[in-house]
C-alpha cells in the first residue's frame, strides 16, 4: 500500500479511479506489466483499430486499453500528458507542411481547415509524415467537419501514397470525430486523408493528432469477440470461443505476478493466462468449484474458495523463494523455491494460450487483469492488493 493512505483512504479522498491509481505503484519504477480494466468503457472499443466505442449492452470488445503505463490517469488524463507527433494539424493559420498524395487534386487553408479538392475524377490525398517508434500503440484523432458522399477516408501508412500498411476504410462519408489506434510497423509513418472521387468537390479535415498511447493492449482480431455486459459493467465471454490476445508481454523467469478480478459460471475453464513448454502462469476454475493457480508448474496450487457466479479476485504472486496463490486478499497456498514462470507467448484473457491457440475458454464474466514482472507483496499487503482491485 501507498504510504500513509489506506484503500478506502483513496476512495474518500474522492479519485475517480482509485483501484488503478493505487495499483500504479506496482509499476511506478519502470517495470513492465499489463493492467485492464474491463469495467472503464472509455477504455473499451468494437474492434482492434478503436474505431468505434463500446457503448452499448452486447457491442463486441475488440480493444482492451492496457494503463500499466498511465500512472493512475484516465486516458483523456494520459493523452493529454503526451507530446503530440503532428507538425501543424490544426491548420491554425495555414496548411504548411502537408504534401499531395496519389491523384491529382489540391490541398488548400479554409479559415482553420484544411480543404482537399479532386480537380479531376480521382482521389487526392493530403499527406505528412510524422516519427514513432517500431512495435509501441499510437492514437490518430481527427475531426472532419465537411465530408463528401463521394469519397472520404483517411489512412495511417509507411508511404506518402497509396498502399498503406494501416487503411481505415471508407469513413462512412459522414462528418463527424474519428480515432483510430494503430501500432507503428516504421520509424517514419504518414497520415493520409483522401478527398471525392469528382472533379471540383472537396473535403475539409481540422484537429489531425497523434499522440503515443503505448501498453500491451488486449486484441481480438476474429469475431470471437467477448461482449460489454452493462447490467454487470464488464465483459462476458461465451465459453465457447471468446478470448482477447495480450501481445509482447513476456512472464519472467524470477518476480511476477498475474491477477485477475472475474467470475467463472462452469469449471474447468481458464479466466487468464499461458502455457509454454509445460510452464504454467494462469488462473483456473477447477473441477470441483475450486479456483486456482498453476505457477511455475503443471501442479495446481489450490485454496478453498468456491466458484459457481460469484466473484472472486484471484493472485498468482511469485519471487525466487516462493509462490503463493491467494484468493480475495487471502493466501490460500504457498509453493516454496518456485520453478520458472519464463514465458514469450501471448497471455489470454478468457482462456490460456497454450502454443498460440487459447482453450479452456472462460464462460463467465472478467472485471480487471493486472500482471507484471514484480511481486506484489514487495510493494502491498496481498489483502491491500485484494481492497485496489475492486475499488470503484
């Protein structure tokens, strides 16, 4: 725990979200380490690019927002704290800096905006470049406030032209904000927004912004997507096939921990976690009712907690000298001298991924997954941890 400020502490001195305020500390020296919350929709969107929000009750999640490295702020908090990486794209005196891109066309200031006109039959695009670094998540937002129902569309690509690595798509040729998230395959990436399709018509685009909006986000690329379940405020997974990837987040050989606040309906499946070469970093619900963790091993640690509906907060909690399993801020079980947690494979989240093909998928319901390369009981009491996780 925070020096000097209890759990309940946090929430009375009025944080919007003291959970992961409070459980920013696990990271606050630079470790590395993944935190989701599934209960945060401004964090949540349909499908892995965050073109749309989740908003609705049973809209699919396709984009968990990973805060491990947000310092307990809320993305509008965070975003606003980044620098931002496009050179004049709010076109405040004129649009410099921005070059014709793919057909013919021109690109013109309109008092704050920036207009792209097809001056044939064609689809210019007006194009900047902008610098990020290989393998981190960026964020595009974009305001457009005169659109075309012939063409308008906007791209993030490794080329000033056509081809791009990242395509948005048609935008539905509507005015309106749009974001899309995208992780940088360059150091030097474009922003590309495509013009109409006839000659003499335009479009005009304003607020063009990137900014680094880095984690391990949790994806899902297929239509294997869990749900938004308003009535309980977090994600249902079906228990057939919905799981979401947690990529480039590797367990380490030594500290670690994996955590998860969740609620398994039916047993023998796996709330979160992988499996490489017989290592096992995973929470389970057993056969039996009991919940569970395998660590550093196939061996089961196991409590006395019962499953069946209700939720539990579970901790896998690991150093050099010993493992412990606890289960709603109680050690249930401790493994002395520990085997290794080493793992490259993605985790999942609604099942384990066991050589890159998740299973023993969850049915049941998952509120936040927090892990990282530390053990928590260095940083909080595992009771503490347990009050953290489901703060409001």
């Amino acid at each position: 725990m925070l020096p000097g400020l209890s759990a309940a502490g946090m929430m009375m001195a009025g944080n919007r979200k003291p959970a992961f305020r409070n459980l920013a500390a696990l990271f606050a020296g630079g470790a590395d380490g993944v935190m989701i919350d599934l209960t945060d929709k401004t964090t949540l969107f349909n499908d892995p690019n965050g073109t749309f929000p989740v908003v609705n009750n049973g809209d699919p999640v396709g984009l968990a927002l990973d805060q491990h490295k947000w310092g307990g702020k809320t993305l509008a908090e965070y975003r606003a704290s980044q620098p931002e990486l496009v050179t004049n794209g709010d076109f405040a005196t004129d649009v410099s800096g921005w070059n014709l891109a793919g057909a013919s066309g021109t690109i013109t200031w309109q008092a704050g905006r920036m207009r792209v006109t097809a001056t044939t039959n064609s689809t210019p695009g007006a194009s900047r470049a902008f610098t990020c670094v290989i393998g981190r998540w960026y964020e595009l937002s974009i305001d457009i406030p005169v659109a075309h129902s012939n063409y308008t569309s906007y791209n993030i690509g490794t080329g000033p032209a056509s081809g791009n690595t990242y395509t948005s798509g048609n935008i539905g040729n509507a005015p309106g904000s749009y974001k899309r998230f995208f992780k940088a395959a360059a150091t030097t990436q474009y922003v590309i927004v495509y013009g109409p399709g006839v000659g003499g018509q335009y479009i005009e685009v304003d607020n063009i912004s990137i900014k680094e909006i880095d984690g391990h986000h949790a994806t899902q690329t297929s239509t294997a997507r869990p749900t938004w379940a308003s009535a309980t405020n977090d994600v249902l997974f079906d228990g057939t096939n919905d799981y979401l990837s947690v990529g480039d987040f590797d367990f380490p050989t030594g500290d670690c921990f994996l955590a998860a606040w969740a609620k398994s309906n039916t047993q023998n499946r796996a709330i979160a976690g992988v499996v490489q070469s017989s290592i096992y970093m995973a929470l389970f619900h057993q056969t039996g009712g009991l919940l569970y963790s395998a660590v550093g091993s196939s061996t089961p640690m196991t409590g006395a907690v019962t499953s069946g509906g209700v939720y539990h907060t579970l901790l896998a909690d690991k150093n050099a000298a010993n493992a412990n399993f606890v289960a709603d801020g109680v050690v249930e079980a401790t493994k002395a001298t520990p085997g290794s947690t080493a793992t490259t494979g993605d985790m999942a989240i609604g099942g384990w991924n066991s050589t890159g093909t998740p299973s023993a998928f969850l049915a049941g319901n998952v509120k936040r997954i927090v892990a990282g390369q530390v053990r928590v009981q260095d940083t909080m009491s595992a009771a503490d941890f347990h009050e953290n996780l489901i703060a409001a």
